[in-house]
C-alpha cells in the first residue's frame, strides 16, 4: 500500500469517527431537548417551542451525519456543508446568549456555551480531518 493511499485511508477513517461521534451527541442532545422541552424551558430560560424545534432539528441533523459517514467516499462539498454549519450554529449560539441574556438562566447560559464549545470542537475536526488533510 503506497503512502498516499494510506493517508488517504486514514484521513477517511478519521473523519468517519468524528461524523459518528458529531452524530451521537447532537442526536442526545437533540432526543433531550426534545422529549426535556417541557422542564427544561424552566430550568435553561427558552421557551418550549423553541427547545422542541432545536431537538428535531438536531435528531434530524444526527440521522445526515450518520448518514454521511457510511457513505463509501464522502464528498468534500458535504464536508464543507458541515464544517461551515457548524461554524454558523457555533455564532448562533453566541448570538443567542448576547440576545437573550435576559431570558437565559445562569444553567441555560452555561448550557449553550458548552454545546457551542463542542461544536465548534467539531467543526475544527472536521476540517483538520476531511478539508485540511486531503
């Protein structure tokens, strides 16, 4: 096997992973935004249509990656699609606290600066393992 192939390989089997594990926590967080809607808009500060609507979209979101990592070769056009998303849900996020500081209970604030820490982690390794590398 040429150096180039493994590379390939790995950088493949790499991103696969981080897809996976993007995956499997936004599917948590989405299945327990969701199903959670009606005590957390209490305990975080945002409504419970809100929550309901990010969950699904989140529960949606995880299916696509899943998704996209079993695909045979995953194309860069979809990588780029996740990194630059993630990247966008990171500010949202930002955004969101800034917007609804008033709104937010300290815990809702602690939470989405957490998620919007992870996904930005998974945006950077995404883009390291699927853009950067190839």
């Amino acid at each position: 096997m040429s150096t180039t192939t493994a590379t390939t390989t790995d950088t493949r089997r790499s991103l696969r992973g981080v897809l996976r594990l993007d995956a499997a926590a936004s599917g948590a967080l989405g299945v327990a935004a969701a199903a959670g809607a009606g005590v957390l808009d209490t305990l975080i500060g945002l409504s419970t249509p809100l929550l309901l609507g990010v969950g699904v979209f989140l529960v949606v979101y995880a299916t696509g990656l899943v998704l996209l990592a079993g695909l045979r070769a995953i194309p860069r056009l979809l990588t780029w699609v996740v990194v630059l998303g993630n990247s966008a849900w990171v500010l949202m996020s930002l955004a969101l606290v800034v917007g609804a500081w008033d709104q937010l209970t300290v815990l809702g604030v602690v939470v989405v600066i957490a998620q919007a820490a992870a996904v930005a982690v998974f945006a950077d390794l995404q883009w390291t393992q699927g853009l950067r590398r190839r």
